[in-house]
DNA sequence: CGGAACATTGACGATAATCAAAGCGAGTGG
DNA sequence: CCACTCGCTTTGATTATCGTCAATGTTCCG
C-alpha cells in the first residue's frame, strides 16, 4: 500500500517520477501514536508539519470557558501544512482521534522540494485550495445548517473525503472513531443534542452507528437532507456587469 | 499609493525588485465597479483570480432555502487565489460589498511568476495559509461562540486586518460598508438578531457606527468580550508522549 | 416629493443548550 | 469468571438564545 500523502499529492498535481521518489523520502520514519494524544503543538515549534499516514485526527481550538471548536478532521493523507504562520497569534493543535500513524516533515525539507520541482508546489498549493474549500462548507454547514443538515453534510464530506482512500470504504460504510463528543466539537453542538439527532438519522433508517463503524443505507437520501454537492449559484450577471444583484 | 495586493505580499515573503516588478505587472488595468456587483462567478471560467485593490467584497454561498453565508470578507490586497478546485462541485461566487476596485490576475500569470521566482511561490502559500487560519477563527466563532462576542470577534478581526493596509483606520474608526443583512451573512445570524446585539454593543459605548463608520471606543474591552488574540493552547503533553489527553 | 433600501422594535415560536440522572459496554483487577 | 469502574451514550425536564413574522421608522437618492 502506497503512502496516502504521496497519492494525494499525486491527483493534485501531474508529478514526475522523481518527484514522487522526493516525497516518498520525506515521508519514512513514521511513528505511531494512539487515540487523544498530542501530535503537534506550540512546542512542536514550526521547523516540521504533520502528515497523517493512518487513523484520524483533528485540529481544534479550546476557548476561554472550555469550548472547543475542532477545524478541520484530519484523514490518512492529510497535513497540516497550511497552519497558521509562525507570527500568528492563532496557533491550533492537532490530536489524534484514534490510533494514528504520521510522518513529521520538515518545512526546509518540502521546501526545497517545491524549489527543485515545481509540480510539487503546484500540488501544495492545490492541496492549500483543497483545504480552504472545505473549511469554507463548514462555514457554510456551521452557519446556516440546522443540526440534522449540518450532521448529515458531514458524513456526507466524510464518506466522499474517505473515497478517495484506497481500501477505506467497503459498500458505503467506514470506521468512524469519533465519541459524540467529538462529533459535537466538529459540528458546533453539544453532545445531548448529537445524540438526539444521530437517533433521527438512525430511525429514518439512513444510517447506522455501532462500535465506530458507519453504515450509509441510503446515501442519495442523506445527500439530499444535507444539499450536499450542490452550491447554488446565485442567477445573475457576469463580471462587472452593473446590473443590480439578485435578491 | 502601492498596490495593496502586492504590499501584502512584500509581508509575507522576501521579495526582490524583480518580482515587485513581475507581481506589479500582473496588476495593471484595473476595473472599477459598483456595489452588489458579482466580480467572479461560474462563468467566469477558472483561468483568472481577482484580487481586490479597494473596497470590499466578500466570497459567498447560497443554499437552496435561499439561506446566504458569507465565507469570506475580501478588504483591499486580498485575492480569490485559494478557491476550489476547477473540478470542484463547490464553487464560490465573489460580490462586491462596496463600489470596489479590482484586477482579474490569469492563474497562468501567476503560475510562471512563481516557477520563475520562489520568493513569489513563497508568498503566495504564506497567503493561502492566512486564508486557512482566517477561515479557522470563523468555524471557531460561529461554532462555538454566542451572538455578542461573534460579533465582537469580527469587527476585532476587520480592526486587525486593516490595520495592515496603510490609510485604513483613523483612530480606531474605519469604513464599514455591511449592511446589516451583509453582517447577518457573515456571522451566520438573522439581520434582527444582529441589529440587536449592534445595539447592545452601542450601548456599552464599546462602539459606534454610523452611516457606514465604525468607530472603536474601547479595542481592550471589544478584544475581551471576542476572546480575540487568545487562543489557548490545552495543557497537555509534548509530541508523541503517551500520556493521556486533558480533560 | 416619492420611493426603495435599510434599520429598528415588538410579540411569539422553535431550535438548541443546560442540568441531571440513569443505562450501557468494554476493559481491569480481584 | 465476575464484579467493578470509567468513559460514553441515552433520556427527560427545563431554559434561553436565536429565529420568524410583521409593522413602523429612518435615511438616502433620483
């Protein structure tokens, strides 16, 4: 089995055979680590970035009152290469949900990388538009979804994410090792009121949940509940039209 | 005055004369238009991003219950270079907030500027990660922060943003074309709710604003309410320990 | 002056949060 | 092997933040 970043990196962009030679050799030595441990923190410093190899993780942050929100959920080939610049103030972390595998990588090392072979850097910054997208749907989910939607979307992007990972879903279902307090963190809601509305996807017979395993019965339903895949573009004129704006 | 665009990314890359020179080019012939104006659509096509020279616009999305999120307010020298994927089902429309000045910069432009300069290519990824970590503090805000102090977290983060492009604020007060609707959008709240907690806000004497005026009475109190610059890192253990994870 | 877009206010309703307790299940130690 | 425990899930009762609906006011502009 192939290293997961590598083959991410590999739809990103057209990369040569050496490229991906350099990028198999950033990615040895990977270490394992299990469920809610620190990956990457403050003193991690920022000379390496994280890749996930195997299992999940997630980025989040933790507010004054205890709050967290998590970011981003991390799946085997994802990194957290576009954290935010080392002068930020907003540092976020990155735990692991389950037991993980990672590869540290070093900035200097995929630097030089992206200098050396410029598909690298274009599969970089197709990576950094891959993340922003996402982050943008949650957004969206988070701010004008209402909690069944908003859950539904996110198994939605869950099991669409997971398909481009060989050998992670088998007959629309998948290991899905979040607690329902996880999965409130993600989804901006608390625990109870996941719990409640898991119950509403189950008795409609669109899912099933049992021992961290994620059974999609009617992924066309599900999507629909959640509008997923369909971003509605406005009617309207195009670009620098002066017509006034759709209501 | 310089191109705000190419100023912000003086900051977040050493850049030479020449790719001052190179990025300056791309910039000419800009176009003006008015407000509600869509600067960037589907039809579009993919083979130009804008990037905004004044005024404001915003990315956005629109859901089938007529629903409306603004992902992303674009101020002065912020580009569209981080959209989706071309292939990407989710697409993004730019509206200008305000009457805007802007470029349309071809992806091939900026393409070989940076396979010619890795300073550019540099710059250009440091502002996709500015783009992510801005796109984190929103999920943050909207998930798990309440009306008031969301509310307050954006007009810091407006505050902060413009702080760093020249002429922009004037003793704590600066331009503010939202509409309440607009400001509704962006922080995923009905307009009423946020006219109210507008109110409140004045009536703190926190702030005023007024026929598009924002004006900041007190930064130090706005920054508590929002939790702003204050991202807490968990107490917990360094990288790889075992140790189990903070409750 | 008239109109349209935007802001404000009030009354009411609904979604989601909070508080609290009980149930379940997997791993542990006696 | 069974009781125990800890973490997680489920349920109920109550509260509150925020949304909806609708009307009135205000400002800006042609």
């Amino acid at each position: 089995m192939s290293n997961p970043f590598v083959q991410r990196l590999e739809t990103l962009s057209r990369l040569q055979d050496a490229d991906v030679q350099t990028l198999e050799e950033l990615c040895k030595s990977p270490r394992d680590i299990g469920a809610k441990q620190y990956v990457f923190r403050e003193s991690s410093g920022s000379a390496w970035f994280p890749v996930i190899i195997s299992g999940w993780a997630a980025r989040h942050q933790i507010l004054r009152n205890g709050g967290r929100q998590i970011t981003r959920l991390m799946l085997p080939g994802d990194a957290y290469y576009f954290d935010a610049p080392p002068d930020s103030a907003l540092r976020e972390e990155v735990v692991t949900l389950s037991a993980c595998r990672f590869v540290l990588i070093a900035h200097a090392g995929i630097e030089s990388a992206i200098k050396a072979s410029s598909p690298i850097g274009e599969a970089m910054r197709n990576y950094g538009r891959m993340e922003n997208s996402i982050l943008s749907s949650m957004v969206v989910s988070i701010g004008r979804r209402d909690a069944f939607e908003r859950m539904a979307y996110l198994i939605c992007e869950l099991h669409f994410r997971l398909g481009a990972i060989e050998g992670a879903i088998q007959d629309d279902a998948f290991d899905f090792p979040l607690t329902q307090d996880d999965f409130a963190d993600v989804l901006g809601l608390t625990p109870v009121h996941v719990n409640r509305k898991l119950q509403q996807l189950r008795q409609s017979g669109i899912i099933s949940l049992r021992s961290k395993r994620m059974q999609i019965h009617d992924l066309a339903q599900l999507r629909r509940i959640a509008g997923f895949g369909s971003a509605y573009l406005t009617q309207g004129r195009v670009l620098a039209d002066r017509s006034p704006a759709p209501a």
